[in-house]
C-alpha cells in the first residue's frame, strides 16, 4: 500500500482543491435544497464558466503559452482577469509549466506526466511538490509583458476578486444576501472546481483514451467527447503536433469554441496574425501515422499480400514523397518571394506563385492516389 508522502505535501494547494470540492458537494446541495436553484443562478454559473474557461483555452494556452495569434490590450486584460478567477496560478506560471510539458512530455522533466499515472498527471503533480521549482527560464517574452506581470504581482487578490467577490456582488445586486450566497457558492466556489477538472483532463484523460490520429511518438490523444466539455482543447494529439496553430479541432465538423471565438475576434479586429498550419502538412503527417500503422500490420501479414500489391503500395508512396519534397520546396521559395516583394519583380512573384500552386496540386494529386492506395492494401486484411 502506498503511503502518503506527508513532507511533499503542498497545504496550500491541497486545502484549496479539497475545500471547494467539499464546500460544493455540501454547500449547494443545502442551498438548493433551502432556496432552490432559480435561472438567475444557473445562467451566473453559465457566464462565469465560459469567461473562465475560455479565458484558460484562448488567453493563457493559445495566446501565452504557445503565441498562436496576436491579441489587442482590452482581449488580453479581459482574459488575465478571469483567467485568475480559476485560481490555476498567474499567467507566468501557467505558461511555464506548460511549456515544459511540451519540451519533455512524457519524461521525467515534465510538471504534469502521465507516465507516472492517471493520479498524478490530473492533479497528484499539484497536491504534492515531489520537485523543486524549475528556473523561469522559458517564458522570458511572458517576463517583458507588462500586463502578464501585472496580473503576476497581485494573482492572488485579482483571483478572489473576479472569482468570489465579483459572482458574490452581482448575486446581492439581484436579489439581495440570498442572491449573493448562491452567487458565491455556485457561480463561485462549483464553477471554480468544475473549471479545475475541466482543465485537468486534458493532462490526463487526453493522454489516456482517444485517437493518436497525427503521432503516436507521445501519448497525446484527440477525443471529441473531451472537446466538448474543455471548449475544445480535447483534439490534444493534434495540439501536440502543430502547438503554434490557432486551432485544436481542424477538421469543420470538430468542436472547437475557442477556435470559433479566435476567428470572430479577429473579424472585428481585436485580434490579428493568427497562426494556421498549411492543410497539406496537416494530412503528410496524418498519412505518416497512418503509414506507420500500416507498416506494423504489413510485418506480420507480408506473406500472405501479393507482390503487386506491396510494390503498388510502394509506387504511391515514392509519388507522394516526391510531390511533398517538391511543395515543401516550392512553399519555401515562394515565401521567400513574398518577404522581398519589393525587390523581385511582378513576373517573378507571378511565376513563382504558379509553381506553388502546380507543386500544391501535384501534392494533392499524390495524396489522393495513396489514400486510394491505402485504402486498397486495407481491405486485404478484412
């Protein structure tokens, strides 16, 4: 039986988690039960959530942590403040560790490693301090925001004041104490322990159960039941792919809120230079995973396929690396004339637009003809 390590324990931490977990699962029961559960506090509840949660997905993780877009001072500040309201630490500390996670996930290094099981990766690492700090050495473009720091220096007081104060003040504003207790108890202490949860999933479940549809050099996964409840950040095997993309779910069918809010804020201008991985490099890596899956069954079933079969299979693969070597050259070249427009002549840019697009079609040409491929070598183990 595993003991608890007493000396590693983070009281701070652990009383926090532990109380708004006991406080809602004793508190709002009885509240309900003496003054009921009306639309006032189930709609606080809602809005609360969604600035919260989408202060965590859209400000500290596609914003801070990875710099997937551009965001105007009023975006930022509004999502610094609400992002503090789900009491997961300042934007700085946030950010670092999530980083780390990316540099060494699945290793030793990692704050929140799911190797070292399902408990730890959801909310053991936060519990206990099994580590000492690690050096804030990661998020130094983080450090020269004036706005990160800001929100820094006085964490704490803005957390309760957006967090409890404020849900607690407009109960009070609506319907006086009652209102107010229900503001501080449901949209408050409930939405901050749903909020937790909701973030601790990804670190855990999502490297659990669910498809490794682009990689499966790390245990990320995407599952789009966890999307729905995270605004998105459940395509997490794709996250870890393509970090800096403004998206988590991009395929048009995903559920993906904050990459929704993303784009809309960038209609109306508040945000800008929004970061998209080219839709041919997105399905070269999809088709390597596939490949790679391929490959495993192939070892075992080699004998009993056709030589035709295998050598077609290897025919559409050397057309597709071509074609992709081709329009990853051809996609440089082509930036490289874009960054010097200036300098390089109408005719130029015009002609190497046109190969960008020749390689472009070729490459999809390609694709097609491996999927197809694929497709076929597949049904010979049905």
């Amino acid at each position: 039986m595993n003991r608890i390590p007493w000396p590693c324990v983070n009281w701070k931490n652990s009383a926090f988690l532990i109380g708004t977990l006991l406080g809602t699962l004793t508190g709002v029961p009885v509240y309900i039960r003496y003054f009921g559960l009306d639309w006032f506090q189930a709609a606080l509840f809602l809005v609360f959530f969604i600035l919260t949660g989408l202060s965590i997905t859209l400000g500290y993780h596609r914003l801070l942590a990875h710099s997937a877009f551009h965001a105007s001072r009023p975006v930022r500040l509004l999502t610094l403040l609400f992002r503090a309201a789900a009491f997961e630490n300042s934007a700085l500390n946030w950010a670092a560790d999530h980083r780390r996670h990316h540099k060494f996930v699945d290793h030793d290094d990692e704050p929140y490693e799911i190797t070292k099981g399902f408990f730890h990766a959801h909310i053991g690492w936060i519990l206990f301090k099994l580590k000492p700090d690690a050096p804030m050495d990661n998020v130094p473009d983080l450090q020269e925001d004036r706005l990160v720091m800001w929100q820094h220096r006085y964490y704490y007081a803005i957390a309760i004041l957006t967090g409890f104060a404020l849900p607690t003040t407009i109960g009070w504003a609506w319907s006086g104490w009652s209102a107010a207790l229900g503001g501080f108890l449901i949209a408050g202490m409930a939405r901050v322990v749903f909020v937790h949860h909701m973030t601790f999933f990804i670190n855990s479940l999502c490297h659990t159960i669910g498809r490794q549809t682009y990689s499966s050099r790390c245990t990320a996964r995407d599952s789009g039941i966890m999307a729905l409840f995270t605004f998105g950040e459940g395509y997490h095997n794709f996250h870890h792919e393509f970090q800096h993309d403004y998206r988590n779910g991009v395929k048009p069918w995903q559920f993906d809120p904050t990459k929704w809010s993303i784009w809309l804020l960038g209609r109306l201008g508040l945000v800008g230079q929004l970061r998209r991985v080219p839709a041919e490099k997105i399905l070269l890596r999809e088709i390597a995973e596939k490949q790679r899956q391929l490959a495993m069954q192939l070892s075992i079933k080699t004998p009993e396929l056709p030589e035709r079969i295998l050598t077609l299979l290897r025919a559409a693969q050397e057309r597709l690396h071509e074609a992709a070597e081709n329009w990853e050259r051809r996609m440089h070249e082509y930036r490289l004339a874009t960054e010097r427009k200036i300098a390089a002549s109408r005719e130029r840019m015009a002609e190497s637009k046109r190969e960008f697009d020749a390689a472009a079609a070729h490459l999809r040409a390609a694709i097609r003809e491996w999927h197809d491929t694929h497709q076929f070598v597949r049904m010979q183990f049905a």
